[in-house]
C-alpha cells in the first residue's frame, strides 16, 4: 500500500548522544541522505553533561601517546570482569573500536587524546593510568550558528542558560559539537529538534520509518528509506516503566537531562515483537542532593566516610561511582546516606561532583548539609544513632592513622588515589560536616537486544529488518557490570558505527529478516 511522508531520508536517527550522531555522521559521510530526529531543543542528552572519557581500547589515540594498551589486553579484562556472555557482541565491539577512531580522526572535525582515569576493577588486562581517551577541546567559534545546537554544561543547563562562548567546550559538550560539526560539514545531514518519535511504520515485515510530532503538535511521517536507528536514550526519567522493571533508585533523582530519555523508542520497538533484556539495569551513582533539590553526580570522594541510616559505613567510598551506586541500592537504610566529613574544607564537599557542590552556605540553608561542633549533635541532626556514629567515626580515625581501612580497604585500589592524597583522612576537626547522598543513575542500561551490528532481534533471534539501536535504547553487553569510564558512550559510539557500516552497505531489498 503506497505510504504518504512528510519527509524522506536514506536513514532517520532517533536521538543525538554519542551513537546517535557517529551513525549519523558516518552514514552522511558515505552519501546517505541522514536525519537526526530530537525530542528536546538540544543536541547531546545525557553524554553533553559527561567527561566524555570514551572507552575505547587499543585504538591509534593510546599508541601515539605511549599508553601500553591494546585489543588483546581489553579483552582479557572483559574476558575477567564479563565471562564469554555476549561474546559475539564483545567481540564486535573490541574489533570496531579502533577502526571507529582511525575514521573519527580522518576528519578535521574530530580530535582525541588520552586521558588518565583508571578502570574500575582490579582484574587482568587492566591498564594502569587506563585507557580512556576524551575529545580534544573545541573553540565555540568554530560552530558558528551550530553552537545553540549543543546542550550547555549540567548547571547552566538547569538555570536555563545557554553556552558560554567565551569558554571552550569540552569534555561531552566537545564530543557533541565534533560531531555535529563533522556531520553537518558533509552536506547531507539535517536536525530536528522538538520532535519527539512515537512510533515506527513498516512496510511488511520492514521498519521503513517513524512517526514523530513536532513543536507544532503536527504529526509527521518520516521514511528513512535504508532503516532507522533508535538511539534516544533509556527510559530514566519514566515513573511507570522503571517501577514496573524494578529499577532502582527514581526518575527524579536521575542525572539526565530534563524532558529527555522517557522511553518512547523502547515502546515502539516493543511493539513490533522486539526483544528485551536488563531492563532492571542502570548505570549507577552515587547523587549529592543540591540546594534545589537536583543531584549532582559524586564520582569521587578526596575525604570523609558514607554512613547510613544506623550511622554505620557500609562500603569503601573510593570504589567506583557504579559499584558505590550498587553498594547503595542493596538496602533501603542506605538511601539516603550521608558524607561525614570536618572542617578541614571549610566546609565545601570533600569530593569531586558534577555539577561543583559549590560553598556551603546555600546547602545549609536549603537543609541539604548538616552542621555541628560535636557528632553528637550531627547525628541528632541528620536522625542517625548518636552512639553508633561516634563508634563509627572513632573506628575510621584509627584506620585513618594507620594508613590501612581494615573494614574496606578503601586505600587499596587505583581508583580511590586518582581523586587525591591521602584517600584516608581523620575526621577529627570541629565542626562537622553532612551532606545527603541519594541513589542516583547515569541512565537505565537496559533496552532492546541487538546483534553485532546493531540490529533489533526479536525473541525468536531473528532481526527486525531496517531496526537498529544504540546506546541506552539497546541492552548493553556489559550486564550489570560498568567495566571502565566511558563505557555507556563507548559502547553507544562503536554499535552505532556498525550499524551504520550495515545501512550503508546494504540496499534496502537485500536486507534479510534473519540475523
């Protein structure tokens, strides 16, 4: 039956985060009429607020500045963290991610270097310093007109800001405006914000487009005549399907930004006979409550202890912000939690966040920071034991001396001294200090189940012919594992890069239903 569109393209991309727009600019790049389909007026989701650490091993970025990393050497490290689950998927991965970076820097645009941020588990294949690389900065100027494109920096985000053009944009915002950049410099991209996809159209058993509604309330229809890859972010900020999956934490305390990642591309995939998997699953950390009520994003403590609700520490707090965010999820007497730490910073969060805590006093007048000369009075203020606070901290002074943490071993692993020296500090210098900890999340990671190349399979094991997906919207092969920095990006990066390696190389009549 002949299909009325508003608009036509070789390929429609839901969603513009870092798998998003490679797919994107890849599939421009080979000459394929591309459009980039966004729910919210800017480009770049939750991987606009990130470091944009990417991991990414063995590729030419780690080789030219001397960092003794390789293929081999990660997959002994997945091989140890993961076991051989997904290993078609891990392989795929592993052998795309250093062709994906040699055709990221073939363009101008696109620029990397290493940066020093370690694994986050202690197995074989671990590369010390690890082996994440970042996009180098980009000046504003170069954008142009783009730059209002590209989603500010979390705090100016959340007051409504736009990009500071006096400042170079890096980290995830540096990763967003490359591509952008690369992309619209092909001359066969196009971006349109303010439309939020809804459904998919097939013809037969084929996904041949979307329909999306824009700013208007319009519906539209577009073809995307090679396929459609949903890469628009998980289903966080969605109430009803992270309490019927299970998920923990809650839509309110996620990082991601606002009207964003409420899972439609999950549920019109679903739809269509899709398959599913970890839908229980997020990428877990640990979220100092702000003065308005937002979490910030803690990756990082240079001092204090975590206690819960009976005033007892319950895990290291240098492991790694997914593994803390696990440790927190455990048991509800854990969230929240609170950072006890003294006067020797003045008050200010003794770790590192996303957005800068900032001073103290507008924390202490918003209730989200205790104050007190004695643990006695702390503890009555953030309504833990009195006694058992005092024990605890007591307890974490005397490792603190000795330079050991007989309880976690918080001095023991790379991650924890990559924050600052020393990892154990006493807490001993009136007045003390608590900040709120909730369970906060970088996203849901679980989603559609995808093949190496990215294609949508149904619970059979066949693929939904002209469906991919990528990032948040797809299961990650990782499982509840969070491997290194730069892995939800990584990852998102590498299979939206092969499935635009299997849009471009295939005609549309060729594409078999069988995975």
């Amino acid at each position: 039956m002949a299909r009325e569109w508003d608009e036509e393209y070789d390929v429609v991309v839901v969603g513009s985060a870092g798998g998003a727009l490679t797919c994107a600019y890849l599939s421009a790049h080979a000459g394929l009429s591309t459009a980039v389909v966004e729910k919210t007026s800017r480009v770049g989701g939750m991987a606009a607020y990130s470091g944009a650490a990417l991991w990414l091993p063995g590729t030419q970025v780690q080789r030219r500045e001397g960092v003794d990393d390789s293929t081999d050497a990660a997959r002994t490290y997945l091989r140890a963290l993961l076991g051989e689950d997904n290993a078609e998927k891990r392989e795929a991965f592993l052998a795309e991610a250093p062709a994906l970076v040699r055709r990221l820097e073939d363009d101008p645009a696109l620029a990397f270097r290493h940066q020093v941020f370690p694994d986050y588990y202690e197995r074989p294949g671990r590369v010390p310093g690890g082996r994440s690389v970042i996009p180098a900065d980009l000046d504003p100027g170069e954008l142009g007109d783009l730059l209002h494109l590209v989603r500010p920096p979390v705090d100016r985000d959340r007051a409504g800001q736009g990009n500071d053009t006096a400042v170079p944009l890096a980290g995830g915002r540096a990763l967003i405006a490359r591509l952008l950049l690369a992309y619209h410099r092909t001359g066969n991209g196009t971006v349109r914000t303010h439309t939020r996809m809804e459904e998919l159209v097939t013809e037969g058993d084929r996904v041949t487009g979307i329909v999306a509604t824009g700013r208007d309330g319009r519906r539209l229809r577009v073809r995307g005549r090679r396929g459609v890859l949903l890469a628009g972010g998980g289903f966080e900020h969605n109430d009803a399907l992270r309490r019927d999956h299970g998920v923990p934490g809650d839509a309110a305390w996620s990082m991601a930004p606002a009207g964003t990642n409420t899972g439609e591309p999950l549920t019109a995939a679903l739809a269509l006979g899709a398959a599913t998997d970890l839908l229980d699953e997020a990428w877990l950390c640990p979220g100092l409550v702000m003065p308005d009520g937002q979490p910030a994003f803690v990756c990082g403590l240079t001092g204090g202890l975590v206690v819960d609700a009976h005033g007892a520490r319950y895990a290291n707090e240098s492991l790694p912000y997914d593994r803390f965010g696990r440790q927190m999820a455990a048991d509800p007497a854990r969230i929240p939690s609170h950072v006890v730490f003294d006067d020797r910073t003045g008050g200010r969060f003794p770790g590192v966040a996303l957005p800068p805590p900032g001073e103290a006093a507008p924390h202490l007048a918003a209730g989200t920071l205790a104050r007190a000369d004695t643990l006695q009075e702390l503890a009555d203020l953030i309504r833990v034991p009195a006694k058992a606070l005092t024990a605890t901290v007591e307890r974490f002074n005397a490792f603190a001396d000795s330079g050991a943490d007989e309880d976690f071993g918080r001095e023991r692993d790379e991650y924890g001294h990559w924050f600052g020296e020393p990892v154990l500090q006493p807490v001993r210098k009136p007045p003390y200090y608590a900040a709120r900890l909730i369970l906060s999340d970088l996203g849901t990671k679980g989603g559609l189940v995808t093949d190496a190349a990215g294609r949508v399979r149904r619970a059979d094991g066949t693929a939904i012919a002209g469906l991919y997906a990528a990032g948040n919207t797809s299961a990650s092969f990782t499982g509840s594992r969070y491997p290194g920095p730069g892995m939800p990006i990584g990852t998102s990066m590498v299979f939206g890069a092969l499935a635009a390696k299997d849009l471009i190389g295939r005609e549309p009549h060729r594409l078999s239903a069988v995975g």
